[in-house]
C-alpha cells in the first residue's frame, strides 16, 4: 500500500464473502489460523472483526456462524494480535476476559492492597521485645553483682550522684527536725495565749493584785505574738526547703534513675556484641552479628544523651540548691535571733524583707461567697 494505515495488521485482510483469501501469497497465514482454531471449526465459520486504535476491541477473531452459512455457532475465543498485545500492554491496561467471550480492555491503575496489620500480632512483638531487652538487662545485673560482668563508669558523674543522694538525706533530716520544732513551738504559743487571757481574768477579778497580773498578761500576749512570726517564718522555711527536696532534688534523681536504666542497658547489649565478635563469624552469625552492632548503637546513643541530660540537671540543681538554700538559712537565723533576744522591731523587718505574710485565725476557711 502507498500510506500506512492506522488499523492493525488483521484489518489488512481482505475476506470474500465465502471466507477465502483473495491474494494467494497469504495462504501461510490461512494455514496457521487453521491451525489455532478448535477442532471441527472450518473457515467458512470465523468471522474477523477489526477497528482502530480507539476502539475497545483489537484483534478480535470472532468464532461464530457467517452470514448465509447453516452451521450452529459454537463459541471460541481466538487471543489477540501481536501488534494489538504490544500495544495494550503499551497502555498499561488489563485484560479481562469475560463469560461471554469477549476480550475487553480496562483502563486504570493497578493499585496493590496493603498488607492488613494484625493487633494481635503487633502486641506479641512488643511482648517479644520487652522479654528479650528485660533478660538481657537482668543477666547484666546479676553479672555485676556477682562480679562477672564489667560496667560502663563516670567516675566524675558518679561522684555528683553520690553527693546528691547524701545531701538529700541530710535535707530530710533538717526538714523533720524543723517541723518538730515548729509543732512545739506552735503549741507553746498555744499555751502562751491561753495563759496570757487568764493573767487578764485574774487582774480584773483581783484588785489587790491587779497590776501584777496585768504585766504578766502583756508578757505572755507578747510572747504569743512573737512566737506566731517566728512560727510564720519557721514554716516558710519549712516549704521552701520541702519544694527543693520533694519537687526538685526528686525530678533530678528521675533523671539519674533513666540514665541508670540506660547504662545497664547500653552495658548489656555491648556484652552481646563482645560475645558474638568472639565466636565464629559465618553465614548464620554475621546477620546476628549487624544486628547487635546496631541494637548497640541505638543504646550507646541513648546512654550518651542522658548522661548529658543528667549532668546538666546537676548543674542547674547547684545554681538553685544554693540560691534558695542562702535565702533560708538566712531567714531562719535572723528570725531565731530577733525573737530570743525579744527584739520585736528586726523580728517583724524580717518578715517584711522576706515577703511573709502571717495567717490571721481562720483565714484558711472559705467564705460564704466563695462557698456558693
């Protein structure tokens, strides 16, 4: 032909109405159909349908009865052309063959389904995991302990951490002896009051001694009164140094305790992998092998962090330890001094200059507004 048609080869077949090819030259592919075709299904009754590009159905080869012929259609599905494959599979289209008998094409993308997770099965990993890392950290504990394995040591950290514990102690000591102190002093101004109101009955009941009366009422009202700034100042002592022990010497000793937890577990997996580079290295234990060395690494990691993480803490607890602890102790000195040597005036100036404010009798009771 002088131009290239747009039809695929198989439109390229002239066909008469019997079913016999006209050029002679093409009996090579009349042979070869025949040959595909099923037994007992002549020429005479295939018809061969083709279109262009856009249709839907390339290289169809229909098997059914031709027009003018009596035979019983008997179904048959011929697989398309070459050409017509090359190009479907061009386009990237599935071929689906129906119960008809058909050849259809279907256009779209081929999207492949994710693997479902299994709930059950993710748990029994975790599970797995948790077990393997719990053993090994025990086995290393145990090695310690009985003087077997060998331990990663910070011999300057270390010292901190001592000396935090040792302080810590000591702090809770002086927090107990400070709220016996309180609580008796909060009972002798209890008993001061009482005796003060009853020095004052007396003096207005007893003429002949009421002026005696009367000063030992104003001693012991004084007292009172004194005792109850010193106690002010005594129990803010107290909260001061209870917030340092309990809330921020205990937040940095949660911190020490992670970087304990990660070092035993940084010890542990580094003897594993000491284990394994000291037995044979072949197929089966080089995969184990890269595994430990990067369990290793993930742990050396952690280790390192919080040991930085620590020794910042510990840094940050000084600058505050001694900033508050200066605070205090100087507030209780001059308040114990002011009020043994009955100086009134620097008793109530240390107050002031420390921002304490004294709790007036029922003042911790809610109101009847607040109540509402």
């Amino acid at each position: 032909m002088a131009q290239e048609s747009p039809k695929n080869s198989a439109a390229e077949i002239p066909v008469t109405s019997n079913g016999q090819l006209e050029d002679s030259h093409e009996h090579s592919f009349n042979r070869d159909l025949k040959c595909s075709l099923p037994v007992g299904l002549g020429l005479s009754e295939t018809k061969i349908t083709s279109h262009g590009f856009d249709s839907t159905k390339e290289g169809v080869v229909e098997a059914g009865p031709f027009p003018g012929s009596s035979a019983s259609p008997k179904s048959s599905v011929i697989s398309p052309s070459n050409a017509a494959a090359s190009r479907l599979a061009g386009q990237g289209c599935d071929l689906i063959v129906p119960t008809g008998g058909r050849v259809q094409q279907k256009t779209g993308p081929v999207v492949l389904a994710d693997e479902v997770k299994n709930p059950a099965m993710e748990k029994l990993e975790l599970v797995r995991k948790w077990s393997l890392n719990t053993y090994k950290c025990t086995r290393q504990i145990i090695s310690e302990k009985l003087g077997r394995g060998s331990r990663t040591v910070d011999l300057e950290l270390e010292a901190q951490i001592d000396i935090l514990r040792d302080n810590k102690k000591k702090y809770e000591n002086i927090l107990r002896l400070a709220q016996t102190l309180s609580t008796q002093l909060f009972q002798m101004v209890h008993t001061q009051r009482q005796l003060g109101d009853a020095f004052a009955d007396l003096s207005l009941k007893s003429l002949e001694l009421h002026e005696e009366f009367g000063y030992n009422a104003d001693t012991q009202k004084l007292l009172a009164k004194n005792g109850e700034i010193l106690l002010g100042a005594i129990n803010f002592f107290i909260a001061s140094v209870t917030t340092l022990v309990n809330k921020t010497i205990e937040d940095t000793l949660l911190t020490v305790k992670q970087y304990e937890t990660a070092r035993i577990e940084y010890d542990a997996y580094r003897t594993d992998l000491e284990e394994l580079n000291l037995g044979p290295r072949d197929a089966n234990t080089l995969p184990k092998i890269e595994q430990s060395q990067q369990l290793f690494q993930v742990h050396k990691e952690k280790y390192d962090k919080m040991r930085n993480d620590v020794s910042i803490k510990l840094k940050f607890l000084e600058e505050n330890k001694v900033k508050v602890l200066h605070n205090q102790l100087v507030l209780f000195h001059n308040a114990i001094a002011a009020y043994f040597s009955g100086n009134q005036k620097q008793l109530e100036q240390t107050l002031k200059e420390f921002h304490i404010k004294l709790k007036t009798p029922g003042a911790d009771a809610p109101s009847w507004l607040e109540e509402q």
